[in-house]
C-alpha cells in the first residue's frame, strides 16, 4: 500500500503543471521543495529554521536545481520556473506570494534529528490554511501531513481536523488517509481540493 507521503505527492503530482504555483509550508530537509520543483512547479517554500534553508539549499543544490533564498523587497517577480526559500512562518505567505495557488503541502511536526522545541503549532498552521485556501485556485489540492506523536502534537491533529472538517463540502471536498490498526503514531495524511 502507498504509505502516507507517498499518497500525499500522488495527490499533488496528479494537478500541478509546469509553472504552476505551489508551496512547501514546511520546508524541512526539502525533500517535499524538490519533489514539487521537478514537476516543473514555481515553489515557495517555508521554514522558521536556518537549518532547514540551508540543507534544502543544499539538496537543491546537488541536483542542479537552481534556487534562491528570497528577500521580501525583491520587486521583480520570478519568470522561470523557479524555487524560492522563505525563512519565515508559513502564517506570513501571503506577503510573499502574491499569485493564485495550485498547490501545498506540510509535514506538521519537528524536523526528524534536530531541536524538538521548534514544532509547527496549532494557531498558525491554521492561519496558513486559512491563507492557501483563500488564494488555491478551483481544481487545487492540499495535502497535510500529520504528525503528532510528540508533546503537543495531539492539540494541532484535532485543530486541523476540526478546521479542515468543517470547510463547507460544497465548495470543498476534504478526505482523510492513515493506518488503522497500527499501535504507534503513524501521520494522517489530510487533502483538501477546492470544487469551485
Ligand atoms: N515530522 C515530519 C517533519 C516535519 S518538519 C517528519 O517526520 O518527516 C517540520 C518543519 O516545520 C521543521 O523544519 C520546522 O522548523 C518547521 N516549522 C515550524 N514552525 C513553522 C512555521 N510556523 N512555519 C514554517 N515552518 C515551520
């Protein structure tokens, strides 16, 4: 069976098409920033660490994917397809990206190996949302995966399911993906798609 995130880029590589907007909420290690740049995808990617820019950058850097680390103040807007790493909250996109969104994607939690204190949290995860699904265009999908195996992680699993559950189902169709029967915590994966 396709595990959780695998599921999660079926779900986003069956709709984006080159050029489109997208955006990694959570940036992480990048692995989620170059699996949406090589679909052709003009990617925002966001992340409050340092860290994360830097070995995203890194693995961008070694597939040949050219990036930058983007300043609000830069006017011009990108005309290639492009990536562009935000070290910012994923609560602020909508002052960095000012286009119609196809596409996002978070990985909710701590970044694996690394400072256990820096999690996503409820109040501004839903902010993100609230964010991306005012710009997501008709046809657009996002895609949250959910962690909450860790101190506070249970408090962001109900908000999230709580807000995603109650988008309107005429506008919106909002389905769920995860194990049943496993004993751990395994990430519920939760996509939104916006109908019209
Ligand atoms: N739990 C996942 C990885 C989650 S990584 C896994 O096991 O694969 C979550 C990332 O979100 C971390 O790099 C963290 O720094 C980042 N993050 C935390 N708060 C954020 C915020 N407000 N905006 C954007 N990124 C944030």
């Amino acid at each position: 069976m396709l595990k959780q995130l695998e599921m999660a880029h079926w779900m986003l590589k069956d709709i984006i098409k080159t050029n489109d907007v997208v955006v990694d909420s959570t940036m992480g290690n990048g692995y989620d920033t170059q699996f949406l740049t090589e679909l052709g995808a003009n990617v925002y990617a966001f992340d409050v660490q340092e860290e994360a820019l830097n070995a995203t950058e890194k693995r961008l850097d070694d597939a040949g994917i050219k990036n930058q680390i983007f300043e609000k103040n830069l006017s011009k807007l990108l005309t290639e397809p492009s990536v562009n790493l935000v070290l910012s909250g994923h609560e602020k996109l909508s002052e960095y990206v000012k286009e119609p969104i196809k596409a996002a994607i978070f990985n909710l939690g701590y970044l694996p190996k690394t400072d256990k204190s820096v999690v996503t949290k409820a109040d501004t995860t839903l902010t993100a949302l609230d964010a991306l699904t005012n710009q997501l265009v008709v046809g657009g999908r996002i895609a949250i995966m959910i962690y909450y195996g860790h101190e506070g992680g249970m408090e962001e699993k109900n908000a999230v399911i709580k807000w995603t559950s109650s988008l309107p189902q005429k506008d919106w169709e909002v389905t769920s993906y995860a194990p049943l029967n496993q004993i751990h915590t395994p990430p519920i994966l939760v996509l939104i798609e916006k109908r019209k």
